[in-house]
C-alpha cells in the first residue's frame, strides 16, 4: 500500500469551510494525502448525542481508512458559527463561552472514544473561524 495517504481529515459540510479547509491542508503539504469525512458539526457530529446515529458510521470509515490507506493520524478541524454545535448547544443562548465548550467536549470525547479504539492513531484537534484563523486544541 502506498505511503502517501496520511491522514484522514474529519471536517463539517458547511459550504462556506470547504475551500478554506482545502487550502489549509494544501498549505500543510497534505494535497492528494488524506481521506475526507465531511459531516455535519465534524467532532460535535460524531460524538454528541443529537447526532447518535452518524457516530458508527464515522468510526466504521475511520477503520475503513486506516485498512485501506494505512493512515497514521486524524486530523480533526471543526469551525465557529457551526449549525451542528447550535444544535448541540439547545435552547442556551450560543455564547462564545458555550461554542468553545461544545467543541471543546467534542474533541475530549473523541479522543477518549479513539484513545480505546485505535491507540495507535494520532490525532490533531483544530478549531477554524471564517477569517481562517485556526485554534488548536489538546
Ligand atoms: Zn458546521
């Protein structure tokens, strides 16, 4: 198999983060190396309950992809003003307070959720606002 898929990237289909999703992995030398699992919220969509029945379907082509590309590492990048995280946040007023939180206990719940399933996987938690800016997370 060959070596050059890397990663797979788990990002939202909002269409105003397609492009600058694209040109952030370009930037990273990352063009034509990573798998795409684009869904709604990204880390919110395949961790909160609201969105239960994509969690399996994440994780079955998360194991499809380090089969078939021997990828090494997720790389994960949600974004401000997000309808999945709106929707996780409920009837609370969507405060800058409680977006991070949303993202923030997506991306702890994920890594818990991989620590268990693919120990051997790195994973890398980004957070893009549409002026491009990108917060990284732990
Ligand atoms: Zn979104």
């Amino acid at each position: 198999m060959s070596k050059k898929f890397k990663a797979m990237v788990l990002s939202c289909m909002d269409p105003r983060f397609q492009s600058l999703v694209f040109n952030y992995l370009n930037k990273k030398g990352l063009k034509g190396k990573y798998s795409a699992f684009t869904i709604a919220g990204a880390a919110v969509g395949v961790t909160h309950n609201k969105f239960k029945r994509w969690h399996t379907a994440f994780i079955e082509n998360l194991a499809t992809s380090i089969e078939l590309h021997k990828i090494e590492k997720l790389i994960v990048i949600n974004h401000r003003d997000c309808g999945a995280a709106k929707i996780a946040n409920g009837k609370k007023e969507f405060s800058l307070a409680n977006e991070n939180h949303i993202h923030k206990t997506s991306f702890q719940s994920l890594k818990k959720i991989l620590k268990k399933k693919f120990p051997k996987l790195k994973v890398d938690f980004n957070l893009m606002g549409l002026d491009k800016k990108v917060q990284k997370f732990k």
